[in-house]
C-alpha cells in the first residue's frame, strides 16, 4: 500500500493554503501536482548541465542528451514499450493523437473509410478525427454506453465493418470507466483495423503494458502523472513509425536536406521536430521513477479504495439529492467522480468548495459528446491520485454540505 | 481578498431562487432570442414584446449557473416596461460595470470617469452583481442575458 502521509511530504504545494484553509486538491484527472523529485529534476538539469541534445559534442550537451534518452528509456519500461525508439516525445496526448491523424491516417485513409470512436472520448481524440473527416470525407462511427456508463459492445462487429481505426480511452475522464482495451484491439484486428489508445487517463493510474494490449498507437501524458506540463508521448507499433511519414518538419528529424528535398531521421527522432521540451523530458524521467518507486499496482490499488470510500460516503451523506455518472463497479473504473448535487450549477458548487480550499472541476471535461449523451450542460468532477487520502474526501463531503446550504431554496 | 459574500449577495441569491418573468410568449408578435455559453453549458431564452419603442413584455426560460440566471432575472425586471432606448442605455451600463477596471478591482470605487451618455441610468438592485468582476472567470456568467437582450432588441429593429 500507499504511505500516503510520506506522499504528501514530497508535493510541495500541498502544504498551502487557500482561503484560510488546507488545500484539498481533487483536480488531479485535470493535471496533476508534481513532486519535489521532478522539481529538483529539472532544476538540476538546467543549474547543472542544460545544453541541447543531439547536436554538441561537449561534455554538458552529452549529459543532457544522455539525461533526455533516458528518460524515453524510462517511459517505455514504464508502458512495457519493446524498446526505447518506439516512444516519440510529443507535448501531450492531443499531439500524439494529431501525430497519428496526420501522419498515419492522412496516408493511409481515403473517401468512404471509416473511424469508430466511442461516445465517452475527450475531445482530444474526437476533434482531429473530425478535422480528417471534413477533409477526406471519411466517416466517424460511434460505440455507444449501456446504462451502467460501459461501452454497449452489441453492435461492435457492425460498427467495425470496413473500418480503419478504432479510437478508444483506456479511461475516461469523465465517467471513470475502465474500458477493455485487449478485447477491442482483438475486435478491431479481427475487422482490419488498427487500434489506438487514448491512455491519458490511464498511464498516470495503473499498470500499462502496450504489448499485453496488443494496441497500434498509445497516446499518454506527462503533465498527469505528475510530470510538468509540455510533455507527453506516442507509444506504436516500430513498423508502423517506420513506414509513417514524417508529422511536422524541421530541425532534427531529418538525416539530409538538399536544395531539391530532405530525407529523415531514424524513428524515433523522425518525429521530433526543433529543439524539444528538454527539461520536461527529463522532469517526466522523474516522474517515471516516482510512480514506479510507488509501484503501480500500489498507485492503483490506493485509487480503488479512496474511489470506493468516496462513492460510499458520498451516497451515504446525500442520498438522492447527489447523481453520480459513472459505474459504482470498482473493478471497472478509477478516480474519476463526476456527478450532479441538488440542482445546483456544477460552477456555483465549485466556487463555494474552492472556499473551504477544495479544487474540484466543473464543466463538461472537454467531452462534449458525452455530456449530451449523459443529457447534461455540465457535471462537477472530484478526481483521486496517490497525494489524496480520506481527510480529503471528507472535506470535500463538508464543502458540499456547504454548498447545499448556500443554495438551499 | 474577494470572498464569496461579493459574489454571492442576497439580492443575487433571491433571484436565482424566486426568478422573475419565467415563462414564454406567443412567437409572434413577441421575438425569441437565444444566448449560449458554450464553455459552461449556461443557456438563456429571452422572449421579447418590442411595441412602439417599448419593451411592453419579457420571458425568459433557460439554464445555468445562479449567476446567470440571476443576471437574466434581474435583467428581465430592470428592462420589462422601459423604452428601448432606454434598455439600451442600462446594456451600455451593465457592461461598463463589469468591464475590469484596475481601480475597480483594488475597490477604491471612483466610478465617477464612465462615459458622459450614462448619466442618469439607474442600475439599482444590479449594483448587486458588481462584485462579479472580482472573479473574472464569472463575468461571461454574468453578461450572457444582457449581450442576448441586446441581441433581441436589434432583431426587433
């Protein structure tokens, strides 16, 4: 298990206050906080031996590439990658998605093609299928959600029939759902189609392992676990990147330029256009250890049972007047805890929690599909990670009794 | 700093609770506007009765966060019976008070450098609602039922 008490010691942030009160952070599906390892990372990094990577020869700019290659080394352990160049850096999950959408899916799909996309998906991997869709004539299909907020899986044959893609969370932001990654990638191979992941919100809180998946693509983030912000990354099959042509051009990812043309660079620099987020790489490596020292099967066994303890207490205090979207199955879903109380504007509950110092999110979690499919203008979010423990969801069960009253009509 | 009584004040409370000119008109003679903020999912529907230059009847109908949909109330109330011209003077003025001016937000209340065509306009039980533009993310909230009326009385032209 956890020691959650010695977490809290290593986020510096967390021993701030707000409004007079200690911070209860219950953002962390938004972005997570970081620990003063990946600070001191990265400050190291710059105080000590910041140069460039890939290009000098002294000793400092071949310390800080040696820094900035390994930490890619740590993220495809970290996500069970066969080896180091099948991870690109890019600066998030939307990037890496853009990367497949136009590299990949650019080359490969025409007029009448097909992508099947599920209806909990974060608009980071809804939009640049529609932008591909607008512009190729391609069609976008949906999975739809059963009652319990599961992928409704009835018509999946149907769905995937002369697809391209299939485009799925492994969590959803939203829902906390947990969906079965393994099961799909067999059901969209067996359709002729490949499979990407949008693991944004499931790197940072459970064991991954691309390979067990059997996934093409695999989009994750650093900034949600606990790494900074401006770094994330793409995990695909070595053929496929290497058959894909290059996403954005410059610096870097080329091995020659002529005045008639270029040719690139060797996977996974093929990809990696201009001078990188550096320091954010190697802040991310941190992170990697971090996580990894915590042990991700420990990172989600804590996640469960604070999930647990929320959903219970939560029911428990407010009954009815409280509706929460998302399975009550632990086993099926995460920290995510997206709900309704009392009618009151998922804006105005989140303005008078920050009050008591609890962050939580309101608004529609760039899932807009969803929220009309869930038939709502916005749901108020409380999300978990390995900084939070009960006093915190308690505070957060204090700040909406709170709100309650304040709203009370 | 802006605690949540700046925000949240009585009169504002009151409103959202007890919303005044609910419901709808006859489409036509009256107008239907609608006013969307994409970003927090607040709707605002406003049904207008523009005669003779004058704001005869408002309904409104809609969702959202208590701040607009107190906005909106208020708004219904301070506009229903006034001359359109009039109506356009307390937009003007609505939204000069919540425009951010630096002085505003350090609350040493010089107000008296707003335009010289607004003299005159009684903002009354809106004042209430200034205490938005200490929570920036908020104002939108609040301006919605305004930039929709606004919308409504140029349709009715």
């Amino acid at each position: 298990m956890i020691d959650v008490a010695r977490v809290q010691a290593d986020f510096p942030i967390l021993k701030r206050q707000v409004h007079g009160k200690r911070l209860v952070y219950l953002d962390s599906a938004s972005s997570a906080q970081k620990p003063i390892q990946v600070l001191d990372a990265m400050d190291r990094l710059y105080r000590e031996s910041y140069a460039n990577v890939h290009r000098g020869v002294y000793t400092i700019a071949e310390e800080t590439t040696a820094a900035y290659e390994g930490a890619r080394a740590k993220v495809a352990t970290l996500v069970n990658a066969g080896s180091a160049s099948e991870i690109v850096f890019t600066k998030n999950v939307t990037e890496a998605i853009n990367l497949v959408a136009y590299s990949w899916a650019r080359a490969n799909l025409r007029e009448g093609d097909a992508i099947v996309v599920t209806e909990m998906e974060h608009h980071a991997n809804v939009v640049p299928w529609h932008m591909l869709a607008a512009e190729r004539g391609v069609e976008l299909r949906w999975i739809p959600l059963t009652p319990d907020f599961l992928l409704d899986l009835t018509d999946l044959d149907r769905l995937l029939r002369g697809a391209k893609l299939l485009a799925v969370s492994a969590a959803s932001n939203v829902l906390g759902t947990l969906n079965e990654i393994r099961l799909l990638a067999d059901a969209a191979h067996a359709a002729g189609a490949l499979m990407l992941v949008d693991a944004a919100q499931a790197v940072p809180h459970l064991p991954v392992d691309v390979q067990a998946w059997d996934a093409d693509f695999v989009g994750f983030t650093g900034h949600k676990m606990l790494g900074p912000s401006g770094i994330g990354g793409l995990w695909a099959r070595p053929e496929l990147l290497d058959a894909m042509p290059p996403f954005l051009g410059g610096g870097e990812m080329i091995r020659d330029v002529t005045a008639t043309g270029f040719t690139t660079n060797d996977v996974p620099w093929k990809f990696e256009a201009g001078t990188m987020p550096i320091a954010e790489a190697v802040g991310l490596g941190a992170a990697v250890d971090y996580l990894t020292g915590l042990g991700l099967d420990a990172v989600r066994e804590h996640e469960k049972q604070l999930t647990g303890y929320a959903l219970d207490r939560l029911t428990e205090r407010f009954g009815d007047g409280l509706t929460i979207y998302g399975p009550r199955d632990l086993e099926v879903r995460g920290g995510a805890v997206s709900f309704l109380f009392e009618n009151i504007h998922a804006h105005d509950i989140s303005q008078v929690v920050d009050e008591e110092g609890v962050c939580v999110r309101a608004g529609h979690h760039c899932a807009k599909p969803l929220m009309r499919v869930l038939g709502v203008p916005a749901t108020t979010r409380a999300s978990f990670y390995v900084y939070n423990d009960e006093a915190d969801v308690d505070a957060l069960i204090e700040a909406l009794a709170k709100a309650e009253q304040f709203f009370a009509i | 700093m802006a605690g949540l009584e700046d925000l949240y004040r009585e009169i504002i409370l009151d409103h959202y609770r007890a919303p005044r000119n609910r419901g709808e008109l006859p489409v036509p003679p009256a107008i239907r506007v609608e006013g969307f903020n994409p970003l927090c999912g607040d709707e605002v529907i406003l049904y207008l009765e523009v005669d003779d230059g004058v704001v005869t009847d408002v309904r409104t109908a809609g969702q959202g966060c208590s701040i607009s949909q107190a906005s909106t109330s208020m708004m219904s109330a301070a506009v229903k019976g006034q001359p359109v011209d009039e109506a356009r003077r307390l937009i003007h003025a609505f939204k000069v008070l919540m425009s951010i001016h630096e002085s505003k937000l350090e609350g040493d209340g010089d107000d008296a450098d707003q335009s010289a065509d607004l003299t005159g306009v009684r903002l009354g039980d809106l004042e209430a609602l200034q205490g938005v533009v200490k929570f920036p993310v908020r104002i939108k909230c609040a301006t919605l039922a305004w930039n929709t009326l606004e919308q409504g009385l140029d349709e009715a032209r």
